[in-house]
C-alpha cells in the first residue's frame, strides 16, 4: 500500500482489519485446471492444443520450451467477493481491492501446489505461470483458453465480449509441465513490455496487483488449503480437474494471506 516499513496510522490498520473480518465472511476461493498435450510453434511465438492456437508471444513461448504438456487454469477469489468490494467509499474500495488481488493470487499458488503434487508421479516439475495480457500475450486469447477445458470447468468463472473475467478477482493462463521444466526468474524485458504495450491490467488493478505482491512476499510461509485432486483420462493427453469447493465449506481468507 506504499508504506513500506512504515506502520500506517491506527485508523487504517483499523479498517484493514475489520475489512479482512467482513472479506472473511464471504470469500469463496476455488481453482480448476486441465493439463493438454501441446506442442509450441516456431520461434515459441505459439502454443497449439487440442487445435486451437494460442498466440502466446516469444518470451512467454521460451519460458515453456522443454514443456512435456501444459496446464491450463483457473483461479478466484469468488462471486461473493466480487459484489462485497464493491463500495462507495474509495479508501475502502481500493483495500477491498487489493485484499481480492491477494486472495486470488494465493488461490493460484494453491493451485501450483495442487498441480504440482499431481504431476510428479510422472517426475514432472512446473514453470512458471503465465496469463493472457502478460508480455505479448493478447487478452483476447482468454476465449480461445476458456474454451479449452468447456464452459463447466472454470468454477464459475465467465468472459465478458471484451475477455474480461467476471469475478474480477479471478486469473487465468498456463503452466508448462515436464521433466526439463523448472520455475525461472521472469526477465525484466517481458515487464517493461507489458507497461509499454498498455496490455494487462488496468490502472486500478496493477496498484492492487502490487499490494498483493507485497503482502505475498511478506508472508511466503502462509499456510495454503490443500485441494484434493487427480486423474481423469490418460496419457497422452492428461485431464485434471481440481478442487471445486462445495457451497457449504467457508474457506478462512486467512488461508490465503
């Protein structure tokens, strides 16, 4: 929230809490994900599954290379939350916001662990992860990526025409699995790409994004909700799908911060 090693004055850690009481109340967090056999197009500029290309740009395409497959994902923080941050108040809607970013962003880490501890019976590891608006990677491919895994399995999660996600606390993308994969540092080029090209996030939202950044580096040991997961289907082409919360159990947000 840019106060760095400062302690924000009492009012504001006042409202933080009880915000993140309130968020408690109705966050939801669920992921899912399918893992496809794949092949990458040349110059690792394309990702081709199942038929469908997906113009994923040559600095995310080098990233994946030595990939075996590829996990596509979802993950939110819910439709509860996503009408609950909306507020009148703008210190409030912007804290709001930034507490959905970190849930989201910790419900896809949920999901890596998840994923990861599926696909190491084969001996396989993880890359990083990527979503559409990401480098060269265009927002529009989010509907060739939903379409992937059909219109049931992305826990509620919808498209508007302009491939936006609905909730807005939501992230979507790819992760290359295999047993020469391996997470890597992402190259500043790909960042600096991102701010100049104007894709991404809009303005709000990478503000929320940066909190949540900060809040997850600041506490990297946070216990995650494991999800049960497994197999459906077979080699070559693996599907996963995991972990739909049921409507009953209450997930703490704390789980995730």
């Amino acid at each position: 929230m840019g106060y760095g090693r400062v302690l924000p004055e009492e009012s504001t850690r006042v409202g933080v809490e009880r915000l993140l009481s309130e968020a408690n109340d109705v966050v939801r967090p669920q992921f899912s994900f399918v893992v496809l056999e794949g092949q990458l197009g040349a110059e690792w500029q394309e990702l081709s599954l199942c038929g469908t290309t997906l113009s994923i740009g040559r600095i995310i395409g080098r990233q994946l290379r030595g990939a075996e497959a590829f996990a596509l994902f979802v993950a939110t923080a819910g439709h509860d939350y996503d009408r609950w941050r909306q507020r009148s108040d703008a210190v409030e809607a912007y804290l709001a916001d930034a507490i959905g970013s970190v849930v989201a962003e910790r419900c896809a880490d949920a999901m890596e662990s998840s994923l990861q501890a599926t696909v190491e019976k084969l001996g396989w590891k993880l890359t990083n992860r990527f979503s559409p608006g990401y480098c060269q990677w265009p927002v529009s491919d989010q509907h060739r990526l939903f379409a992937l895994i059909g219109s049931d399995g992305w826990c509620g999660v919808r498209l508007t025409d302009m491939a936006l996600m609905v909730p807005v606390k939501s992230v979507s993308g790819v992760v290359g699995v295999g047993k020469a994969c391996r997470p890597t540092t992402i190259p500043a080029s790909c960042v600096a790409l991102t701010a100049a090209s104007g894709a991404g996030y809009p303005c709000s939202s990478c503000l929320a994004m940066a909190t949540a950044e900060l809040a997850l580096s600041l506490y990297p040991s946070a216990p995650i909700s494991r999800a049960n997961c497994g197999f459906v289907g077979a080699p070559p082409i693996i599907i996963l799908r995991c972990c739909r919360r049921p409507a009953a159990s209450k997930a703490s947000i704390t789980s995730f911060m």
